[in-house]
C-alpha cells in the first residue's frame, strides 16, 4: 500500500457503517419496546405497568426521531456533519427512557 492511502479516509464505508448502526440500535430499541409490552400483557395491566409501559413507548418513539433523522444526515454525498451534542443528549435520553421504561414493565 502507498503512504497516502493509508492515510487518507475512506469517504464510502465509514458513512454507511454508522448508518448500519443507528439501523441497528433502532432494531434493539423495538425488540425492547415489545419484550415490554409482550410482559406487561402477560402480567396484568396495572397502572405502574401502564405508566411504565408509556414511557417505554415514548422512549422508543423519541430513538427513531432522532436515529432516523441522523440517518439522512449520513445519506447525503461528501463528508458527513458531526453528531451534534443536541442529537447526542437526545439518544442517551430515549435510550434510558426505553430500558427504564421496559424494566418497570418487567418489576411492577
């Protein structure tokens, strides 16, 4: 290999692996949206489970909003735009707002 190539970026591959992964974590994020609901059907319908089963919702909402739109970003030719603290912030937010809302499906 050439001194230049090893250095230089590679425009096609690291995009469509980040896209790969937001598809990913969307995926993860909806098998947890629905283990939680397959549980909260299975165990009773109360109104900790219901609440619970809400925020799990809302969680799951808010991640493909926020995966999907990051994911256009990246569908775009040429260098992609950094993952801005806004976008950042808001997955970490979705991403606790699904798992706490699928665990107080699982407890209550």
């Amino acid at each position: 290999m050439t001194p230049g190539l090893l250095g230089g970026r590679d425009p096609g591959l690291q995009p469509e692996r980040t896209r790969l992964a937001w598809r990913r974590t969307t995926l993860a994020s909806t098998v947890v949206a629905v283990l939680a609901g397959k549980a909260g059907v299975a165990g009773g319908a109360s109104g900790g489970v219901l609440a619970a089963g809400v925020v799990c919702c809302a969680g799951w909402a808010g991640m493909l909003v926020v995966a999907h739109r990051r994911i256009r970003g990246l569908a775009g030719g040429g260098e992609p735009e950094r993952l801005s603290l806004g976008y950042a912030a808001g997955i970490v937010v979705c991403v606790l707002l699904t798992v706490g809302g699928g665990v107080g499906v699982v407890l209550w």
